[in-house]
C-alpha cells in the first residue's frame, strides 16, 4: 500500500474525576490524515486544511508529522518518503484533543503503510510525545483512548500501564463547545501542584467508583462518581456560566456533567442519543442567550478508534 487516507476521533479527557487517568473516543468531531510513501526520504507536510493557517507546516513542528519522524527513527526507516496532509475536521483548542487527534491519525496512517509493525496500543507512547509538544506535557488521557478506541484508564504513566474499560451498551456523550479561547497550556497552569489529604481521597474514592459503575453498568454509581474536587473548581472559571450549564444537563436527564479535558467544551453522559440531543440543544440555547456561539456533537462512546478511510 502506498498511501492512505484515516480518520481520528476525538476524546473526552479527565471524565470529571480522572485528571490525566481517564478519557473516551467520541465518533465526531475528529480528524482526517491522508499519508502516501515515495522515495525521497524524509517528512513533508504538504497541506493543512480546517486550522486558519494556525499551525506549522513544519514538520518538526507540528504533531502529525513530528510523531512519523520518531516512529521512523524507532523502525529504522529512515530511508523512506512521507508525504502527509492534514485535514482538521474539529476545534483547535477545544478540549476535546485536537493535537491528539492529529498524532493518532498520522501514526495510525503510517503504521499501516508499515504493514502494522505494533500494535495500537504500542503506538500510545510515540503519541503522547505528540502531545509532549503541543502542550508541553506528555499525556495519554487523550492519545489512549483515540488509539485503543473506548474508555481508557493510565493506571500508571511510570511504567506506562494502559488498560481499556468497559461501558453500559448505547452510553452517549453530549458536547458543546462554547467558542471561546482556553489554551491548553494556560489551563494546565492554573491547576495547584499540592492539594488536602481530604480532597485526595475524595478523589480517589470517585475514580474508584467511576471505574466501579462501568464494569457494573451502573449508571447511578457512575452519575454519582462524576465529581471534581481538585481541577474543576479551578478551571471551570474559563467556561461561560458553567455551573448553570450543568443544572440544565441535569435537569435534561443527564447522568454525570463535566468540562472535556482542559475545556471549554463540556459533556454529559447519558444513556441514549435522543437525552443527549435534548441536552446539546438546550446548553446551545443558553449559551446563545449570553451572545456566545457554539458548536454541538452527539455521539455514542466511539469503541473503534481510528479507522481507514480510503
């Protein structure tokens, strides 16, 4: 095969309670990479489309082609050509791992074209140092879970020990993303370094039972595991009326609320498409009251992750 064309999903990281151990694929929004090999060794970014020209066509720079540079170096490949094009089909600095997004879709691309030399869960570590360079920090809340497909949980990041989590058949994600500007970096700067014994172990009592409630298909444990008491007081003060917006979700039927990742998009579980439309459309309204526009995605948990296009 000498080129293809993928499609990466997006994610919901954090899951509310699990900073940096927790995150899902969505179906939509995500990206679309489109990778052909010749024999000019070397990267090349030829084409970026969806960003408006915010990011590198240096393929140093940018994490799609960066993250096929390393995977190369680690193959010994380094004697062939890639050309790639990226084409962004969701929010830059959404919450929803945008960078991600593009890391898993150029590696999932030439890994194929490499005849699968690892697996997709063998990949995670070359994409968080796509993350590494987007946001300074090499996470795989978000690279996991868009590679592996599913809930993902990173029970340790030293050594890397990933595992996929079941979940309740037909659970829907509702998302909004409020267009306002949250940075992914600043956002990761307002989290305190030092928290209380106490909020400790509040927290790990609610990733325990988040855990609990989807081997369990609990939705009631899960609903009432959704709670933050470390990251979410803080970064909720970048997204508009936040704690009004999750009244409305709740009262809509939602099973738990919370910001996606480092925000400003936020979601809400649920246990069928039809409450997830229902609650997308009624944030929507409320954020159109207070003059801000959004952008709304209604998805079931995405168990496939990225998938061959063409």
């Amino acid at each position: 095969m000498k080129s293809v064309k993928v499609f990466a999903p997006a994610t919901v990281a954090n899951v509310v309670c699990g900073y940096d151990v927790l995150g899902f694929a969505v179906d939509e929004p995500g990206d679309e990479v489109i990778m052909r090999l010749n024999d000019k060794p070397g990267v090349s970014l030829l084409k970026i489309t969806g960003d408006e020209g915010r990011l590198p066509l240096d393929p140093d720079k940018n994490t799609v082609s960066a993250v096929v540079k390393h995977y190369l170096n680690h193959v010994g490949r380094q004697d062939i050509g890639v050309e790639i094009e990226l084409h962004k089909k969701m929010p830059i600095g959404s919450g929803l791992g945008s960078s991600s997004a593009s890391t898993v879709g150029g590696l999932f691309a030439i890994n194929t074209l490499m005849d699968n030399l690892l697996t997709n869960k063998e990949l995670v570590p070359f994409a968080m140092k796509g993350e590494e360079l987007a946001c300074g920090y090499g996470h795989a809340d978000n690279v996991a879970p868009a590679l592996m497909g599913g809930f993902v949980l990173i029970r340790s990041y030293e050594p890397l020990d990933i595992i996929s989590l079941p979940c309740p058949q037909g659970m829907h994600a509702a998302i909004v993303y409020p267009e306002v500007d949250v940075p992914t970096k600043d956002a990761r700067q307002m989290i305190r370094s030092k928290v209380l014994l106490k909020d400790a172990v509040t927290q790990w009592g609610n990733v325990a039972g988040l855990v609990s409630g989807l081997f369990m298909n609990d939705y009631e444990l899960i609903g009432n595991s959704m709670t933050d008491v470390l990251v979410e007081p803080t970064r909720s003060i970048l997204i508009p009326d936040f704690y009004n917006l999750r009244v409305l979700a709740m009262e809509a039927g939602a099973v738990g609320f919370g910001i996606s990742g480092s925000g400003p998009s936020v979601f809400a579980l649920t246990k069928d498409r039809e409450t997830a439309t229902a609650i997308t459309q009624k944030l929507q309204q409320h954020l159109q009251k207070l003059a801000i526009n959004s952008l709304a995605f209604v998805s079931e948990v995405n168990k496939k992750g990225p998938v061959i296009l063409d």
